[in-house]
C-alpha cells in the first residue's frame, strides 16, 4: 500500500472512531435529559415522596392523610383553577370561569398532574398542574385561538 492510500485509509479509521465516540456521547446526554424530564414530579430526598410519585405515575394515586396541604390558585382573563396537594398527589379543587368564558373541562384527580380547560369563543386555555415538592406548579399551558370561520362545536 502507497502512502496516499494508507493516509486515506487512516484518515476514514479515525473518522469512523470519533463518529462513533459523538453518537455514544449523544445517546448518554439524550438518555440523561429524558430521564430528568420523565421525573418532573415531586421529587425530594424523602424515599415516600419518591414512592408515591411512582405510584402516580402507574395510575395508583395514593393521598397521604398526613401530607401537609398546600392550595394555590392559577387565575387569568379565562377564570380561576384551584389546585391542592397533598404531598405528590395533585387535586383540582375548584374551576371557576370568567364573564365571558366557560370551563369545558377539569380533572379533579387526585392524580400525578391535573387540568382544567377555559374556553370563550375561539380562544382557549389548557393548565395541567403537578406538585413540585407539595407546591402546586404549572407544568404545561396552552394558549390557543381558532382560524375565524372555524366552528365549534356544541
């Protein structure tokens, strides 16, 4: 073998290794960030708290009796969500609605993160909330608007 061959063969060898080290180092960093993102949750140094949000997690929501209760209101033009929690559990307590809007929907869980729907016209608000160390915490809100000539249903 010639010298430009053998350069070319070593060149493509070192490409291959140090293509193949970026997609290892890729995966474990997408790895690490997606399990920190699947434990958004409650998530404390107390191994029940831990339990109980994997319990939620499987759709076995269990409300500790003795969790200290925390209750806070999301409010907006749309109306008001009342969320407490009692340790990792979320409860929607109360939805209320604006002049001019009504509450298409609310989940009064108890679950691992709970959601109330507002809707005027062709504008609508989504809130899902979830307890971040027993302290009701808005983990997702949508805010949308209808094209004009859409109809809605209902």
């Amino acid at each position: 073998m010639g010298g430009p061959v053998r350069t070319a063969v070593s060149r493509a060898a070192a490409w291959a290794v140090a293509a193949t080290l970026a997609v290892v180092t890729g995966l474990a960093v997408v790895a690490q960030v997606g399990a920190s993102v699947r434990a958004r949750g409650a998530l404390t140094a107390d191994e029940d708290a831990v339990r109980q949000v994997q319990a939620a997690r499987a759709g076995q929501v269990r409300v500790d009796p003795d969790a200290p209760r925390t209750a806070r209101d999301f409010s907006g033009a749309y109306g008001r969500f009342r969320v407490v929690c009692a340790g990792a559990a979320a409860i929607g307590e109360t939805a209320v609605a604006a002049a001019d809007w009504r509450v298409v929907s609310y989940e009064p869980g108890p679950d691992d993160d709970v959601d109330a729907v507002f809707a005027s016209g062709r504008r609508s608000v989504e809130l899902e909330v979830f307890c971040l160390d027993g302290v009701p915490t808005v983990s997702d809100r949508e805010v949308k608007t209808l094209p004009s000539g859409t109809r809605r249903a209902g």
